[in-house]
C-alpha cells in the first residue's frame, strides 16, 4: 500500500510507482519517475544552518570533559523524559524535585507543623497587644512622645462624643480605651522627664 516504493520495469528499464488503492477504495494510476528519485518519506527534513550549528555545538561548556557516571546519567535523564512535551517534562523534574526535597527534609508530619503554625499566631497575636500599650523603648523618644499625644487626643474626642450623645453605647474597645488614658498620661510624662522637655 505504500505508494512511494518505486519499482523497476523489467521490460523497458524505466522505473515507476505502480498503482495503488485509496483508503476510500479508489485506485491511483501507476507513475513513472525519474532516474534520481527519492521517495518523500525518505527526503531529510530540511534544517538551516543555524539549527545544524546548534545541534553540533557541545552542551558542556568549553573544556569540560563529564566523567563517563555523568554521561549515563545525562542519557538515562534524556530516555526518561523522551517522547514528553516541553512542559510535561518541566512538570516531572518539578515532580522529582519535591520527593527529593522531602526525603532530605525527612517530612516533618502535619501535626508538628500545625503546632508550629499555632505558636507563632499566638506570638504575633501576644506581640500586637504590646505593640498597642507601648511602643519598642529603642524607637526615637519625641516619635513616641508624639504617638501617645495622639492617642490622648483620640480618647478625649471619644470622651466628648460620649458626653454629646453622639455616642450613646460605647463597645468593649472604645471603654478600654478611655480607661488606658492614666497609663498613656503617666507614659507621657516620664517621657518628658526623660528627654528634658
């Protein structure tokens, strides 16, 4: 069935493709071809000469010369992923990458992991509520002097909306609030004690 086969005439010496049938069921006539022909399936796939240029240059670099461990290796690596995509090949080295990595990091279970987790949230949670009363005492003095004006301040407005009305039920932060204004007061004050203002 294959069409491209070229038979020699016995009789007159001329060489031709006999005739064959279609996968419809329809016949080809027999044709005659040219001394030098060559079948189409058997032509090379026609490459410029920047691709011939690349597939001859080394994929080493220049004066490196792989052990004969690291070439199986290479081979082995290149018959493993043939036949694959670009991309399915990147998504099996990603793969193998993260078995490695996990063998190495011996998998630590979720249960530690999750305690981890729970550790740290409650620290960040710990070191929010101090960051509220009082600032680092390594940050600049007339910055924190300026912050804990600020909140005094903000608790005197809420004090007045209270007293107008504006206000009428304060909620559970708002009243921690104005109960923090002594704190924040006496804060204040060993500042200025402390920087001479």
């Amino acid at each position: 069935k294959n069409m491209a086969e070229a038979v020699t005439d016995e009789t007159t010496g001329e060489k031709f493709i006999p005739a064959s049938q279609r996968p419809d069921g329809t016949w080809r006539k027999a044709r005659r071809v040219k001394q030098g022909y060559v079948p189409q399936e058997e032509v090379p796939v026609y490459e410029s000469k920047g691709t011939q240029w690349m597939k001859s240059k080394p994929t080493l670099p220049p004066g490196f010369h792989p052990e004969p461990e690291e070439e199986l290796k290479q081979t082995s690596e290149e018959d493993k992923y043939a036949g694959m995509s670009k991309a399915a090949k990147k998504n099996a080295k990603r793969k193998e990458k993260k078995k490695q990595q996990h063998q190495a990091d011996g998998a630590v279970d979720p249960i530690t992991q999750g305690l981890q987790e729970v550790n740290i949230s409650n620290q960040s949670q710990q070191g929010n509520m101090n960051n509220g009363q009082s600032q680092d005492s390594s940050a600049d003095p007339s910055k924190k002097l300026k912050n804990l004006k600020k909140k005094i301040r903000q608790i005197e407005e809420l004090e007045a909306k209270i007293d107008s009305g504006e206000i009428p039920k304060p909620d559970k932060t708002q009243l921690e609030k104005i109960k923090r204004k002594p704190e924040i007061l006496n804060e204040i004050r060993q500042l200025e004690k402390e920087s001479g203002l």
